[in-house]
C-alpha cells in the first residue's frame, strides 16, 4: 500500500528526475534560468511545497543554484557527460614537422565571416570590452596620438605597459621587474622568439602529444625535431617519459602548456609542474612555458605557473591578451630569463617594436581595474559555453564519443571512431560552412587521426545548435 507521505516522495523525486534530464538533453542550457517554482506549480499541478522540494534536490545534485531574489540558474557541467579520451602512448622519436600547407587553410577559414568558427580557439566580440578599448583610443589627446603615430617604441614594449604587466604577475611570480618583460605581436611571436634563442636549426625539441599545431609550424619553419612526450588528458605530460627522452636524446627545449592545455583543457597538478622544473634544470634544457589561458580558469583560483617553481632562470614565460582582451591588437609578452638578451635581440631584428598606440591603451585598460572584472564575466561565459558545447556533443554525436572535461579556457579535445579519419570530417564540414580543426594537426604521428579540436568561444545560439547537429551528422555517416 502506498501511503500519502511515500506518493509526495515520489511526485518531487519524478519532478526533479525530470529537471535533471532537460538539464542534461540541453533543454535548459548553463547559465540560463529555469522557470520559477510558482511557474511549474501552475503548470504541473503540483503543490508548492512538492515543487520546491524537487528544487532542493536538484541542487543537491549539483545541477542547479539558487540566486537571492533571481530563482534557480542551471550550473554548468563538465563532467559525466561522455567519457574522457584515452591516452595515447607511442615509441617517442625525434622527427621532422610537416603541417605548413593544413594550417593555412585552417587559417584561411578563421578570417571566412560565412562559416562557423569551430576550429580556432577565438573568443566571441560580445564578450569582450571592445568599445571600452575604442574609448580609450577616442580620449587619447591628439598630441599624445601624433606622438606614438610619428615614432618607434623601445624594442622591449611601452615602459607603461610592461610595469602594468608586473604588477599582475605579483602573485604568479617570486619577483617581476618591468625591465624583465618583452612585449611581442602577440603569443606564438613570443614562443618563437624563445625557442630561436633557447634552441638552433636540427636541435631536438619536446612537446606533448597531442600539442598546439602551431608549436609544430614553428619547428618545421626553424628546421627544428619535434619529440612528442605522451601526455594525459588530465593531468599532462608523462613526467617519466620526459626523464627517458632526456637520457635518451639530446634535447635543447621544451614547449608546454601547464595550465588550460590546448587541445586537451588539464591543468597540470602542483607536484607535477614543480618536478618537470626540476628534472629540466638538472638537464640545462629551457622550458618555455605557453600560458595564454592561464586567466580562463574555471575554479575559484588561478593556477600557479611553471615559472613560479624557476630558480635558474631557464623557464621562458610566454602568454598574450588575445583570448581575454582582443585578438586585434596582438600583444603578447615574455619573461624569457636568462634568454633575455637573445631574445630582445631577436624581437629587434625581426619587427623592431611592437604599435606603441595599442600598447598605451591597453595598459591603461590594465590600470583602471576594469580588466579583472571583465574576467570575472568571460570565465563564467565561457564555463557556460564549454558546458553547453559537451551537452549537444553527447546529444548529437554517435554514442562512442568521447570528449574532455578542460578545467579552464574553451577549447574541447574529441575523441571519435577510430575509424573515422578527422580530415575528411575537416573537408565534409568545410563544405556545410563549418570549420574545425582535425587531430592530424596536433601531431607527427597518425594516432590522433581520429580526433578533432573544436572551440566553445561564442554564445549558445541557434546556428551553433544547427552546426553541432550537422558535424554530428557528418561523423555518424563517416563512421
């Protein structure tokens, strides 16, 4: 027999079963509101105290969260969805890079207005302040304009701008002074710099498997070795694989990214990044160190760098404003340490100074305070856009999928068939306008042939919804 106190169990357990599974479907997206207790009352016929009961336990499940006097907002999830990629282990050898030709068709269709921007990792214009950074350049005197328009800046960056930058790194840092930092055209410029100083034309280099594509560019266009290291997409790069490789094989430098990796999206644990530090000092082997999503991370802190463990000065810390600020303005910088002459040499040869006009506003953007705020909206955008990517991938793809859970930034790392070849889902879904970037890119070897990077940095919309659901279709029919 069931009683009236068993049947009010059941009735809000089936109600918050079912709020459950509108979250999970994508029916209700992260960050967006859910209808008001009152409203599902009306509706369902429920009682308010039933209704709010099934509120209760879906928080409790860690679906929801209560927002004073706003109602309930749908939290993002990362994790649960699909199964995470496996790792990939391989014999590591030193090889030669081929990528040159793919990367620039990748390229090309980043800068297409007509396709869905799936393949580069570029964050949305309507989250980021760029009427605030055209105001800046507007209320600049004209005086102050002619003068940065009629001349060059020191070859190291804007004084201004560079004792901004380290001021922001006190906490990343055991100490920063501005004369430390190089201000570059954007990131990749920085990596290259320090790789060209650190490492010649036949020199080794390390970096994970899979890597950013552009890594390998670089090696290929410097005559350089790539050494792929596995890496797990979790917790990074096999700290015993790299210990191997360094008796095995005379290394010169290592390329990673600790922090938010792309493709992959791990944050690499403490003790983790504190022994590479160690094991490539003893070596003499510079570290340089990409930590461009370092500002995007989803929990309540930022990561700590692989700098911050630096006693030798052999790590060379590279990051940029292009994710977090705007792409256009290409501002980069590094602490290349002990590389500094080098690579200060390097940034003069090849473009003599960075734009000082971008410079002067960005640092005063950095000055006013705004930019932090603005973080605090773009990490919670972008949580919410890589939660809501994962939910329709898990609904339209074929149910072997399987997909990261990145803990910061906004790039997700697919793991398909391994029947199903990356690059003619790259070309079929170049045909329906959408862009993507496949696995092959990320590697010397044809073992992530089978996977594809895809962004999350624009808003949920419409067109998005209709573009996940065709690359679904594409991937079903390929495998």
């Amino acid at each position: 027999m069931i009683t009236k106190a068993t049947s009010t169990n059941y009735r809000y357990l089936k109600l918050a079963d079912e709020i459950e599974s509108k979250i999970r479907s994508g029916v209700y997206k992260a960050g967006n509101r859910i209808p008001s207790i009152r409203n599902v009352r009306e509706r369902s016929g429920y009682s308010i105290n039933t209704v709010s009961q099934a509120y209760i336990e879906v928080e409790k499940r860690g679906l929801i969260e209560a927002r004073h006097r706003s109602g309930y907002y749908v939290k993002p999830l990362l994790k649960n969805i699909l199964p995470a990629p496996r790792l990939k282990k391989h014999r590591p050898t030193p090889k030669k890079v081929s990528i040159n030709t793919l990367a620039a068709s990748v390229v090309e269709d980043m800068g297409d207005r007509s396709m869905l921007k799936l393949g580069g990792t570029l964050v949305a214009p309507q989250l980021l302040p760029l009427k605030s950074m055209a105001a800046l350049v507007k209320s600049m005197p004209a005086g102050t304009m002619e003068q940065f328009l009629a001349s060059y800046e020191n070859p190291a960056g804007s004084e201004h701008l560079r004792r901004q930058i380290a001021e922001r790194t006190l906490t990343l840092f055991q100490h920063t002074d501005p004369e430390d930092i190089v201000i570059t055209n954007g990131c990749v410029e920085a990596v290259s710099y320090c790789l060209q100083a650190a490492a010649s034309q036949g020199d080794t280099i390390i970096v994970e498997s899979p890597t950013y594509p552009w890594f390998l560019q670089m090696i290929e266009d410097l005559k350089m070795l790539a050494l792929e290291l596995p890496t797990h997409p979790q917790t990074g790069i096999d700290l015993e694989s790299v210990e191997k490789a360094l008796d095995r094989h005379d290394v010169k430098a290592c390329i990673l990214v600790a922090n938010f990796h792309n493709p992959m999206g791990f944050e690499m644990p403490e003790a983790n990044k504190k022994r590479l530090v160690e094991l490539l000092a003893q070596k003499q082997v510079a570290l340089i160190e990409d930590d461009i999503h370092g500002d995007l991370h989803f929990g309540a802190r930022r990561p700590t760098t692989l700098k911050s463990y630096d006693k030798s000065g052999r790590v060379l810390y590279c990051s940029s404003f292009s994710k977090t600020l705007a792409p256009g303005m290409r501002i980069g910088w590094t602490l290349p340490g002990v590389f500094k002459p080098a690579v200060k040499q390097l940034k003069l040869n090849h473009s003599v100074a960075s734009p000082p006009l971008v410079q002067y506003a960005l640092a005063e953007y950095l000055r006013g305070g705004a930019y932090d705020r603005h973080l605090r909206k773009l990490r919670t955008a972008l949580k919410n856009q890589v939660s809501n990517m994962i939910t329709a991938i898990a609904r339209y793809f074929p149910e072997d999928t399987r997909v990261t859970a990145p803990q910061g930034g906004f790039a997700l790392w697919v793991e398909l068939n391994p029947e199903v070849d990356s690059l003619e889902v790259y070309r079929e879904a170049q045909r329906h306008r959408i862009s993507i970037l496949p696995g092959i890119m990320c590697s010397t070897t044809p073992k992530f042939n089978h996977f594809i990077r895809l962004s999350c940095g624009f808003p949920w919309s419409e067109a998005l919804e209709n573009g996940l659901r065709t690359l679904g279709k594409i991937v079903h029919k390929l495998g």
